[in-house]
C-alpha cells in the first residue's frame, strides 16, 4: 500500500507554517497506515527529520533550515536532485525512499504559496490602509505629524 500523498501533504503544510502539534500527529497518521518495507523506512525518516530540523532553528548546517521556501527555482532544482538521487541504482531501498520524500517535499513546497513575513506584513498593512475606518501607527504618526506642522 503506497503512502497517502494527501496525509504526507497536510504534513509539510504543517511544518511549513509551524504547527508542530497537528504536524505530529500527521506523521502519527502517516506512520500507521504505512507497510513495514525498508523504502518506507527511508521515507519516514525523512518525514522525522524534516519535522526535527524545522521545530529545531539553531541548526545552521540543516538543509531545511537553510532553504528558501518561496524560491519555486530552487525548490525545484532540489527536487531534481532528489529524484536523480532516488532513482540511482546504487542507493539501496532505504535511501531511495529517504529522497523520495525530499523530492515530494520540494515538490509540494514549489505549489504552495508561502507568504514570508514581509509579504504578510505589507498585505496586512494595505487593507487596513483601504479602510479608513482602521487606525494604524502610520496614519496616526502622519496626522499627528501634519497637526505638528500647523
């Protein structure tokens, strides 16, 4: 039975936007519903470690600390990398399932749309500017500002 590529899905949703609580018990999910194979095996510890290398940001040297989500280039590049790797006959079954989940994260990281800080920040700030019933820190410093001047 392959991996559920809905519940592997949700799980790097999850992690990307930090919800490590949900993302554990995703990986609970996926766990229980996968076949004992050494390919399997690769392919969970990679799920672990993806999880481990996010909830943990003091690591410099973690690849996943180090790659820029919103960059759908390089996502993509890695995922080539990844599935040359998982296609190399040389790897033995447990590798070739640890990439393989690598590539599909690289995958599923390239389609969705990642907002960074700054976007989320800069769009927030907008609509409350459109709404001139909101006061925001900006307004009120530039009236406070204007009737300085006066």
């Amino acid at each position: 039975m392959p991996i559920a590529q809905a519940l592997v899905t949700r799980y790097f949703q999850l992690i990307v936007s930090r919800q490590f609580a949900e993302a554990e018990r995703e990986l609970e999910r996926v766990k229980q519903k996968m076949q004992r194979t050494e390919w399997n095996r690769g392919y969970f510890r990679a799920l672990y470690g993806m999880y481990l290398s996010r909830k943990n940001t003091a690591d410099d040297y973690a690849f996943f600390s180090k790659v820029d989500v919103t960059d759908k280039v390089a996502l993509n590049n890695y995922r080539k990398e990844f599935l040359t790797h998982m296609g190399n006959g040389l790897h033995g079954d447990f590798d070739r399932g640890y990439f393989s989940a690598w590539a599909d994260c690289m995958r599923i990281l390239s389609r969705m749309n990642i907002l960074t800080p700054e976007k989320a920040t800069s769009e927030r700030i907008e609509t409350l500017k459109g709404d001139k019933s909101q006061a925001t820190i900006a307004n009120f410093l530039k009236e406070a500002q204007e009737a300085k001047e006066e």
